[in-house]
C-alpha cells in the first residue's frame, strides 16, 4: 500500500528534483555564510545582540538577509 506522500515523490519530474536542491543549497548557503559572519564581526558592529541574531537567521531566506541588510552596522 501507497502513501500519498510517496506518491506525491514519484510526480515530481528531476528537473524540479535538482531546482529544489540548488534552493535548498542556496538557503543553506546564505545561513552559513550569515553565522560565519555573525561568528567574526565584533558584538559593537551588530545591531541587536549576537544571541539573539541565533534564532532570526535560521528562519528561511528572511533570517539571513534581515541579518546582512539590518544587522551590520556599516
């Protein structure tokens, strides 16, 4: 016997197999690249404190970019 989850897996054509990989790779990118940032920069070029920047960039695609557009103190 089938779930429809299973099933929902096997209607999926490659191309969208790889298209949501690349984003996934991407998302994860950017949260890396957010946390190394965050992990270098000294506390007095981060608005807010660091702790508390932990939580925000793990939300999806918003965390990170609210981090490098809101976060940095240029």
């Amino acid at each position: 016997m089938t779930t429809k989850t299973s099933t929902a897996r096997r209607n999926v054509s490659p191309l969208a197999k790889v298209a949501l990989a690349l984003v996934g790779l991407v998302q994860i990118g950017l949260a890396l690249a957010a946390f190394s940032d965050l992990w270098a920069r000294p506390a007095t070029q981060v608005r807010m404190t660091k702790p508390a920047w932990i939580p925000i960039i793990l939300i999806n695609w918003i965390g990170p970019f609210a981090y490098f557009v809101g976060g940095v103190k240029r």
